[in-house]
C-alpha cells in the first residue's frame, strides 16, 4: 500500500469524524469531496509529522509543491485542480493537475546565438505578463518561440534549452509564421475584433489571399494541437490562448474527447456586426464552441461572442452559455489581473530605487506623464499624441512644466500596417518637439524600444499622470501595472472607455472617448491640476482593486469553472433522456397486432430547417411539407391492416391534407379538434363551450407584430393563433416575442380564458383547455368505434415535437406516473386490465407508483359542436368489448419519444427528423416482412 492509500484509510477509518464506523475505503467522488479529503490529508500531515505511520509521506505531500513557469518564486499549491488518477495498482492517488498553456507566443523569445547555442529574452505583451504571475499549477507553457527554426540540431538544442523554463516548443516555418501570423492573426483577426475593419484583399499578392491566409491558420492550429497531444497527460487541464488558436478546441477535442479543453480570448470580441464580416466567420465559432469553457476579460465581449454563435450559427444562447443540440459550451467573463506583489515588492530593490532617484533628477521641475503600449494601432498612441498638442496648445503656462515620456515597443513589424503607423508616430512626434521644444528640453520623449522590469517599475513610480488612450483593448495591464506601483505618489490615471480595464479601474481613473481629442486634452489639464485629496481617493479605489484581483485569481478561478464545467456537463449528460433504442422499437412493433402510431408533424415529419436558410432572405417556403424521404415508408405503414397512423399536429386541416391527402391515415389538426380519416369527412372534436371572443384582439397584437418582424408570419386557426418568428433574424425575433409576451399577458386579452404557449421560434394563442393529451382520447374513441376494433391496441409509439404544453399526450398512455400527472388526465372508468409495470429508462425520475393501472380508455365528456358538414364524435364507445379496455401494452411496448428536445415528459429522445426517417423506414420494412 502506498504513503497516500495508507493515508486515505487511516482517514477514512480513524481520524475522520464521523466515519468510525466506516472500513471500506471510499474514493471521494465529487471535486467538493475530493478538495475536502485533501484539506485532511494535509491537516493530517500537520498533526501526525513526526508519526512513524506516515513514512515517507511528507515526501509525497511534498510533490503538490509547485514548480512555476521560468522558476519564478515558489507558492505552496493551494487547493485548486488537485486530481484523483488511479494507479497501476488500483490505488487513488492525489495529484497536482498539470496546466497546459497554449498560447501563440511562449513567455520567452529565443535568439541564436550560435549552432547550439541559444539566449532567451522574456517577451514582451500582457499575455505573457499575466500568465507569469500564475504559480500556483504545475503548468507547461506550449508555444512559438518567436524564430524560424529550420534545422534538426537548433530544434533539438532550443527544445532543451526551453524544458529548463517548462516551455515546450511549436516550429512554425517561416512562410506560415508569414501566413498564419503576420497574415491572419495580425492583418485580419486583430483589427477585426479591436473594430478597425477588414483589410481590403489583395488579388496581386497571391500569398495574401484570404484563403490562403485561412488556410495557413488552420495548420498553424493543427501544429500546435499535435504538440499538446504529444505532451498530453490524463487528467491535464489544456487552456489555449487568444485569437491565434480558435480552432485548437476542436482540433484537440478530435483527438480526445476527453481532454478538458477551456479557451480565453484576450482581446475583445466584437459586435456580432462585425464578426459576421469574417470569410470564416461560422467555422471560427464552431471551433471554439468546441471547448468546454470559453472565457472573456468582460461581460460585454462574452454577450457579443454569444450573440454572434445565435444569430450566426442559430444556436441558443442561454445564462450559461452556448447550447448546440443539447451540448452546452459554457461562456463567462474572467479579468484578468496582473502579479501586483511582484510590482510593490519592486520598489523596494535598490536598482529600481537608483532608477527612480535618477528620473526624478532628470525631469525636476516637471511633471512626468506616461504612456506605454506595444507600437499598435489599436493602442492609439497618434491621438494621444495630438491631445497633448492640443493641451499644450491651449494651456501655454504647461509648456515648460510637462513632459510625456512615451514608451512604444515596437510589435508585429513584419506586418505593413505596424510599419506605416511607426512612420506616423514619429512624423507627429518631431513635428510636436519642433513646434513646442526648446534648445535644451522636448516636450516629448519617445522611445522605440521596450524597457526591462525594473525600468519600467521606477518609471511607472515617479509618473504623475498615465495616459492610456486605446481605441479598443481587451484589458490592458499598464493601467494596472502603474496602479500597483503608485503607492506613495497617488497620480492619475486616464484610461479610454474602449480599454478592457474601464470597467474595473473606471470609477478612480478619469475615463474619456480616445477619439474625442479635445477632451482628452481637457482630462490631462484636470489631472494635472488635480487636488491631493482627490487623488488619493481615486488611486485607492483602484490600488483596492489591482491587489485583490490579481493574475492568480484569474487563473485559479478559469481553471476551477473548467474542472467544474466538466462535472456538471458530466451531471448533465447522466440525466439526458435515452436516445429511441430503434432496434427493440422496431422488433417490438414487428411482433405486435394491432398497432397505434401517432405522429407529430412539424420538426417530426418534414424536413430540418437549414439555419443557413434562416438568413439574408434566402427562404425556401414557409409552409411546413412533408419530409421527401417519408413518402414511401408512410405508404408501406398505411398500407398494413394491423398498423393504425395519427398525424397529430398543431397545423390547420388544409395543411394536412395537402400533406397527407393521399394516404390512408388519421389527421387530427389543430392539435386534436378536428379529426378526420382521409377516406371521410373532418369532424370536430372541439368542446362545446369553447369560448372564442379573444381571437380579435389577439389577431391585433399578431398582426401588429408581423408588420414590424420581417419575414416572421402568423396563422389564423380554428381555435388558436401562431405567431411564427422561426425565419426571422433569431434575436430580434426572440426581442419582439418578449415584447409581444408582454402585451398578451398585460394588455385586454389578460383576462380571457386563453393558455398564451410560447414555443422555441413561436408564440401561441389557444382556447384554454386546447392540448394533444386532452383530445386524445376523443379521437382514439372515434377511431376504435370507427374501425370496428375488436382486439386491443398492443403497441403504441408516440414521436413529435410538442410544445411542453402538449406533452400531455405522452403521460395520457403512461401507465406509471406520479398522481398529480395523472390527476390532470381525465379517465372516467377504471376497468383495470393489470400490466407489467414498464421500466422507467435510467435518469428519470418517476414516482414508484406501482399500485397504478394500465389506463383504459372511456368515453369523454361533452360532445363535439356540430358545425356545419362535420360530424361531432359521439362518446360511450371507446371500449372494444363491453368492460376491457382498447388499450393493452404488454411489457416495453410503449414507446413516447421527443424529437429535437433537451428535456421532455417523453420516454426517449430522437435527435431531428432525420432520425424519424430512420425509424419509420425500418418500422415500415418490418412491416412488408411480416
Ligand atoms: O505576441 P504579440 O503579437 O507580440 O502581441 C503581444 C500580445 O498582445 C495582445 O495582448 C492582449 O492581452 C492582454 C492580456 O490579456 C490584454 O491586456 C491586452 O488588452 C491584449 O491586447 C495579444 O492578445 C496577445 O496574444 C499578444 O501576445
Ligand atoms: O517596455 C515594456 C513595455 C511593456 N511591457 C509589458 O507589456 C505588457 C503590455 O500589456 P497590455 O495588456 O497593456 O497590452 P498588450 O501589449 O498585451 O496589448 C505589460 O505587462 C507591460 O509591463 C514590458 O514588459 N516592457
């Protein structure tokens, strides 16, 4: 036995209170129990040290310690993503989860130096930043070392030289860093999500094409999913990073389905407005979606990324997230946070202090204002620029008392738009030294290069105002940075609305539209002038902040919803309905007599609606037909005497009988109130009182709504109305039906006798009382007395997609079910014929209501109305025999099945009408067989 089985059965049997009595082992199951058994482990280790018991457990303990990227100082783990893997020897053990970080660019970028001789240099930009604050995991950074690495010797000496710092490399050849980097990610993705356009595609360059751009960035995606494969270990936690690597979720989901896959976009993600301008832009999120967890630095790029996955690919946005045929893709927001001790704790070293007491020489007399940013267009160094022209215009008594000091790292240079905004910046610069500088001081002093950490601490300490100007960015981490590091001097911090940060240092930094010069130039005028006491206010607001969310936090929370995210997807799956088992359906239905199938109609028996035919108006037809591949099947089915068919369906009898006019079938239209076998008359099945005086107003609000909704339409039925919104831009019609929602349950109709059903894409006015489980028994009367039955229905296998209202038809034949279901369905005489109890599929939950009978059938109350030419149901014969029942389901042969539904009163589940095809091809084959 191992130190830690031991250790779990000394817990397990005498050290854990309440479990004296406890001597089997238990393997904790949930992350909940399994955090709390290692919180004893190590309280347990605390008190039983020096035990002779423990052996050489300190030594395992000792393992959870962390290793962090680049050596940095360690943390003692904490409690996050400890996993449980089962030995060789069939012994849990806890282990420290691995991290795996994927990401474009590895926190290190290698220069040669020799054949086998490499230098690493820390890269510069807030990825790397935040992820080198993260120590509390076993973490492996995978990325691009930022050089062309062609031959074997330099990949083999840099893989070596990278395992020091944990870092696993990718070798991009230079025509895909070309392609994929500077072509894709950078020229198109990058101003696209931070609302700078699309570049214009140039049809001369043939290596620019778009295609081949996306191309490249596929198999750019595919390189780095192959290394994290190779790297991959059970129980690893993969998190990709950025815009770079969107189709790394599902290219690593093809290769595991289990791997616990989260992905975190650091930039924005824009309005689905202008992710729809993206050539790729369906595949891009059918890749992501593939993740478990999707994160974003704010609520508002979370809401646009769901937003763009509805109207875009149709999918449901839901508070959690994305939902695609049941599987759900979490999506929430986690800021990020920088390593503020690392900054406090900067200060105090005698090289940042020797930095400080120099700059404050060289600047005395004035005030020092500060920008830092990657030379980027997003980061809106030229409008900065200008607004302190503009300041320095208006306020001629600053002139000589002010410099900026403007950091611009230069990035991306490869790319033509990063060297055209290089030449701007410093044509503005000089031309703004030349106006307002003197022969000894400039007003600003720009620097084309990055600066150390030390540097860059003393200069963010002895700063009296930062000016962060981006026109968009997803967080932005110097805003956070000076923060931390302004402890002593309280200065000011300008940040753009558009930057990430605004929401979280907005209330002590002074926000302004980047855009709007003149008010920018009016901010650095009321910084500056600013009273002590407001500072300090300000600046302890966002000091509170910076130190209480830092990058730990945010790693540690990312990485606990994704291990949470798969146990509940987990959970979720276990009480998914079980899928139709066809083959027993199938074989059950070949061996019985007199069969009963009753059939919804839309989404069950006609064709998928293509969600591209959903938009740009490119609509095929609006009325429901049935599907081309049923034709045949439903013939055969028709065709066999001991088989009977109902159409149940909402629609109105035209439209079934335009469908099913010429088959030998039951239609029951308007879910249930007229009936009709095709080779007779339509009947009505509707109750005599049914009142009707609401369908005016009703009409009103539905008419009112389809003029304003294009391309949604509604249907004036006998006993209800349909609002359809089902072709219409999803969200907006999803808008308006919360706002015609409102109308139906406020407005004049609020008191009538109606049930207002809303549907997935609908919204629907009915009589009350008017559902499919209410008027089935009618019609199954009519069609017993009507075929002259004489033995009992032995088999009945109910699909559709019914509204939840509507899913009384699946209790109706339920014959083990909770009382308050049955109470609603109404059976007027017993006449019990005692069945087998049928066994209710795993994951459902059923009351054991065993004393329960199978149903029989009995005539109904109220006749039907005799309107005009139809033929009202006459009741009391809805037995076959005087005193048994028409109903007699042996054993499993009830089959109650939903289609394209998550969660359903139904006994099984189908996935579309696809698989209804399926089914009734092969119920119809037996059918000819027997
Ligand atoms: O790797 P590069 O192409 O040289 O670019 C540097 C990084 O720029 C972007 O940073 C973003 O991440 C920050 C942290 O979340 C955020 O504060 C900032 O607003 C973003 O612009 C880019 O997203 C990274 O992938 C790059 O590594
Ligand atoms: O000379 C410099 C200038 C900047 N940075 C770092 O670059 C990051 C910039 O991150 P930010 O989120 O502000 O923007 P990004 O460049 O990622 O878009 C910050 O952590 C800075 O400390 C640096 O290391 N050296």
């Amino acid at each position: 036995m191992t130190t830690i089985c031991k250790l779990q059965a000394l817990l397990q049997n005498k050290h854990m209170p309440g479990n004296k009595y406890n001597r089997t082992p238990v393997s904790p199951k949930t992350r909940l129990e399994r955090i709390l058994q290692y919180r004893e482990l190590r309280k347990f280790n605390k008190i039983f040290n020096s035990s002779e018991e423990l052996g050489d457990g300190l030594k395992e303990a000792e393992l959870f310690a962390n290793d962090s990227v680049l050596n940095e100082d360690e943390s003692c783990g904490p409690l996050n993503g400890d996993i449980l893997l089962k030995g060789t020897d069939g012994c849990e053990r806890l282990r420290k989860q691995r991290l795996l970080v994927v990401a474009n660019r590895l926190p290190v970028s290698a220069v040669r130096k020799g054949e086998d001789s490499w230098q690493l240099e820390i890269s510069v930009g807030g990825l790397v930043s935040a992820l080198l604050g993260v120590k509390e995991f076993d973490a492996r950074w995978i990325g691009w070392a930022g050089v062309n690495v062609p031959d074997e010797t330099g990949q083999k000496t840099l893989t070596i030289a990278l395992a020091e710092k944990r870092c696993i490399p990718v070798f991009l050849d230079e025509d895909t860093v070309h392609q994929y980097y500077n072509g894709y990610c950078n020229n198109m993705l990058w101003p696209a999500f931070h609302y700078l356009g699309l570049p214009q595609e140039d049809r001369l360059a043939t290596t620019r094409g778009f295609q081949s751009q996306f191309d490249a960035y596929k198999k750019a995606n595919q390189m780095f999913a192959n290394v994290v494969s190779k790297h991959y270990e059970e129980g690893d936690v993969v998190w990709c990073h950025d815009y770079h690597l969107m189709f790394l979720p599902k290219f690593l989901k093809e290769y595991n389905s289990n791997m616990k896959v989260g992905w975190f976009l650091h930039t924005p993600f824009p309005s689905s407005e202008i992710h729809r301008m993206l050539p790729s832009r369906s595949e891009l999120l059918r890749s992501v979606l593939a993740a478990d967890l999707v994160g974003f630095h704010t609520y508002d790029y979370a809401r646009h990324f769901v937003s763009a996955c509805r109207r875009i690919l149709g999918l449901e946005g839901t508070p959690e997230g994305v939902e695609d045929q049941g599987k759900l893709t979490r999506v929430a927001a986690f800021p990020i946070g920088i390593d503020s001790d690392r900054f406090i704790r900067a200060l105090e070293l005698p090289q940042v202090q020797d930095h400080m007491k120099e700059l404050k020489e060289r600047f005395a007399g004035r005030k020092v204002m500060l920008g830092v940013d990657r030379l980027d267009m997003i980061k809106g160094i030229p409008q900065k620029i200008l607004a302190f022209e503009e300041f320095l215009e208006e306020n001629p008594e600053w002139r000589d008392k002010v410099v900026l000091l403007q950091i611009a790292v230069p990035t991306r240079t490869d790319v033509p738009e990063y060297q055209k905004l290089t030449s701007q910046v410093h044509e503005i610069v000089g031309r703004i030294n030349g106006r307002f500088g003197t022969l000894t001081a400039v007003p600003i002093h720009h620097l084309d290069r990055s600066l150390d950490f030390h540097a860059l601490c003393a200069l963010y300490a002895v700063t009296d105002v930062a000016l962060v100007t981006s026109l968009r960015d997803g967080m932005n981490l110097v805003s956070y940075e000076f923060v931390a590091c302004q402890a002593s001097k309280k200065g000011v911090l300008i940040l753009s609305e558009f930057a990430g940060a605004a929401q979280s240092l907005g209330a002590g930094a002074i926000l302004v539209n980047p855009w709007n010069i003149t008010e920018v130039a009016y901010s650095i005028g009321y910084a500056l002038n600013m009273s002590a006491d407001e500072r300090e206010k300000r600046h302890n607001h966002n000091f509170r902040h910076v130190t209480t969310h830092t990058s730990q936090e945010w790693a540690a929370t990312f990485v606990s919803e994704l291990n949470d995210t798969i146990v509940q997807a987990q959970l979720r799956t276990r009480q998914v309905l079980p899928l139709l088992p066809i083959k027993d359906a199938v074989e059950r239905y070949s061996q019985a007599n007199n069969r009963l199938l009753i059939l919804g109609f839309n989404a069950t028996l006609t064709e998928q609606l293509d969600t591209l035919d959903r938009r740009g108006g490119q609509i095929r037809e609006m009325e429901p037909r049935l599907h081309p591949e049923l034709k045949e099947p439903l013939k055969k089915l028709c065709g066999d005497q001991k088989t009977t068919i109902v159409v149940l369906s909402g629609s109105d009898r035209t439209i079934l009988d335009e469908n099913f006019g010429e088959y030998n079938i039951w239609l029951a239209a308007e879910n249930g109130m007229f009936l009709r076998r095709t080779t007779g008359k339509w009947m009505t099945t509707m109750p005599e009182n049914l009142n009707m005086d609401w369908v005016d107003s009703v009409k009103h609000v539905f008419e009112y709504f389809t003029e304003r909704t294009p391309r949604s339409h509604f249907e004036l039925r006998e006993t209800s109305l349909l609002w359809n919104y089902k072709y219409a831009d999803v969200e907006f019609g999803r808008l308006q039906a919360r706002d015609m929602l409102q109308h139906l349950w406020t407005g004049p109709i609020s008191n009538a006798a109606v049930d207002v059903v809303q549907g997935g894409r609908s919204v629907e006015v009915r009589a009350v009382g008017v559902t499919k489980g209410a008027a089935i028994d009618r019609i199954l009367g009519e069609i017993v007395h009507n075929q002259g039955m004489k033995a009992p229905i032995d088999y009945v296998l109910c699909v559709g997609h019914f509204l939840a209202k509507d899913e009384d038809i699946y209790t109706f034949f339920e014959p083990e079910l909770p009382s308050e279901t049955l109470a609603t369905v109404r059976c007027r005489s017993p006449g019990p014929v005692g069945l087998p109890v049928p066994k209710i599929p795993s994951g459902r939950s059923r009351s054991k209501s065993h004393h329960k009978k199978q149903r029989s059938l009995s005539t109904l109350e109220g006749n039907g109305l005799g309107s005009a030419g139809w033929r009202p149901i006459v009741p009391d014969r809805i037995s076959v025999h005087e005193g048994s029942s028409v109903l007699d389901l042996k054993g499993e042969n009830y089959f109650s099945c939903a289609v394209s539904r998550k969660q359903s009163n139904a006994r099984y589940l189908l996935g579309t009408s696809d698989d209804v095809v399926a089914l009734l091809t092969q119920l119809a084959d037996s059918s000819s067989l027997s």
